[in-house]
C-alpha cells in the first residue's frame, strides 16, 4: 500500500508542522521502528524542497550508523565527536538533512523516542 502525501505550505515552519502531523499519522499503529523510520524519511524527501538527504543514524553504544534514508549516499559510519551527527554528543541523532546541505537538521532519537515511533495509535490523516 502506499499513501498519496499532499502538503500545502510554502513557509518551512508551516511545512515543517505538516510533515510531522503527516508523520503521526503514518506510524500510527505499526509497531515496527526500521519501517517507520524508512516510512518517515520518505515523507521528509516527498515534503521538503531542496533537500538531498533525509533519513536516520542509530547510535550502536560506541557510533553513529545508518539507518533508513532517501537520497544520496551517506558515510555508513560516524565516530562520537566527528561531523555534525557525531559532534552533537547526545548518544543517538537522526538528521533529516545530510552533512553537504546548510544548516543540517538534527534532533534526538533515543531509545525512549523509539519507542514512541512504534506506539502510535492515531489513524492516518485523509
């Protein structure tokens, strides 16, 4: 199956808003956190103008690894206190935009948030 996404925004914080409300509604109710999170980077890249990354790093307990994502290849391994996902230091990050583009986006994805990513019980949005 797959969803027909349609966004309306033309400022980043109203589409910004779209795509996160989108994004509920799409994990809503799979308890699968790998398909959500390949779910929820192709909506950013379907959303968001410009970008040419969108996706997730996973923090193993030592690094940062790839996790799902759209768009160009990425560096499959980044050490604590290296690049922008490294440097951040908070043990886990997803980055809806990849270290070549301006002003990256980061923001944590714990444990505890992953959690969440795979306890949605919104239906999704019309």
């Amino acid at each position: 199956m797959s969803y027909a996404l349609a966004f309306t925004a033309t400022e980043p914080a109203e589409l910004w808003s779209e795509a996160a409300t989108a994004a509920e509604a799409l994990v809503a109710g799979e308890p699968d956190a790998i398909a959500n999170m390949a779910n929820v980077a192709a909506l950013i890249w379907q959303a968001i103008p410009d970008l040419n990354w969108a996706g997730f790093y996973r923090f193993d307990g030592t690094e940062l690894v790839l996790g799902p994502f759209q768009g160009k290849a990425a560096c499959i391994r980044i050490p604590l206190e290296k690049g922008v996902c490294g440097a951040r230091r908070e043990p886990a990050r997803r980055s809806a935009s990849r270290m070549s583009t301006p002003s990256p986006a980061i923001s944590p994805a714990t444990p505890t948030a992953a959690a969440n990513w795979s306890s949605r019980s919104s239906p999704m949005a019309a």
